[in-house]
C-alpha cells in the first residue's frame, strides 16, 4: 500500500483517490440486513480490533477467539508489524494457521475470509500465512491510511496515465501493446 500511494503521489493523482477514516466494512447478512464493521478511531491494531469487538455478527466466543489469536498467533503477527516474519510461516496456508490458533468457522467467514482476500488475492486455504503476514504488517496493523479502504474518483487508467512520462524522464523506454520476449 505505501508503495502505490507513493507512486500516485509521484504520478500526482493522489488527490483522486479518498479513503475512510476509520475503516467501515459494510456487510449483508442472510436476510438482507445490513452490519456494518466500523473499525474505531484508536491507533494502529487497536482501532481495528476494538471494531471488531463491537461488531455483531460475532458471538462472544468468537470474540474471545480474536482475543486468543493474540495469545496464539502472537509470535507471528507482532514481528510482521516490524516486517521480520517466522521461518516457520513458510508453506502454510492463512487458513491452516488460522485454525491451529482456534478461529472459528464464523471468524473465518466473516473476518478473516474477506480480510485475506482483500491482502493477498486468495482464499484463505491458497494464500500463503508469510505473504498474508507481510501484507498485514505492512499495512492492517500500522493504521492510518495503509489500513483504510480507499476509492477512485477516476478510472485505473486515467490514475495510471501519468506513468509514461515519469518512467521515460527516469530513463525507460515504454512500449504498450507489444508482446514481450524478455525484461532486462
């Protein structure tokens, strides 16, 4: 995430792109209703983890199952924040390292699912726990903007535009809409 909001930052289509302060995630529940998680306005891990325990979906227990997943998943999420991730991360999925921590099928579906998702473009059971972890450091757990959802008032393309000119003042050489052989 800094590294694009860098870059549109460098291409100065930053303003284009709004984010929620603090993060809301809206949710459809069977029936239609509609949940809303609201990540509060504390700093870093806790703003979300106090929305979650405030969301209604979860039970109690499932609440207490975030809480352990602290206790639990402690050695392998407080170093991601600092971007130093386990040897032991590797080749374990999301989802296999959600369960050894006792996270709930609920928890699953509702928290961590979309959350997975949305860090690694994957499902729980493909994604891999040391990608998931830097992306979570990286971003979810610092706060601030790494951690909101954010929305473009223009289309990719038009964001993108500017690129061309950057990477050809830079030196580069841009050609669109041809195959590639190689890249040096």
């Amino acid at each position: 995430y800094r590294e694009t909001l860098s870059l549109l930052e460098d291409l100065g289509t930053a303003p284009w792109v709004e984010f929620q302060s603090p993060l809301r995630v809206p949710y459809v529940m069977p029936g239609g209703q509609i949940e809303a998680l609201q990540a509060s306005s504390a700093p870093g891990p806790l703003s979300l983890l106090l929305g979650l325990m405030r969301f209604a979906p979860l039970s109690a227990a499932d609440k207490r199952g975030l809480l352990k997943l602290g206790c639990f998943g402690a050695p392998a999420l407080l170093p991601a924040i600092f971007g130093i991730l386990p040897r032991s991360s590797r080749g374990i999925s999301v989802a296999d390292w959600l369960k050894r921590c006792g996270q709930s099928p609920a928890l699953l579906r509702l928290v961590w699912e979309p959350m997975v998702l949305a860090a690694c473009n994957a499902r729980p059971e493909q994604a891999r726990l040391r990608e998931f972890l830097a992306v979570l450091g990286q971003g979810f757990l610092r706060g601030g903007k790494t951690a909101a959802l954010g929305r473009a008032s223009a289309p990719l393309a038009k964001l993108l535009s500017p690129l061309p000119r950057l990477l050809e003042a830079q030196g580069s050489q841009v050609r669109l809409q041809s195959t590639v052989a190689s890249i040096e």
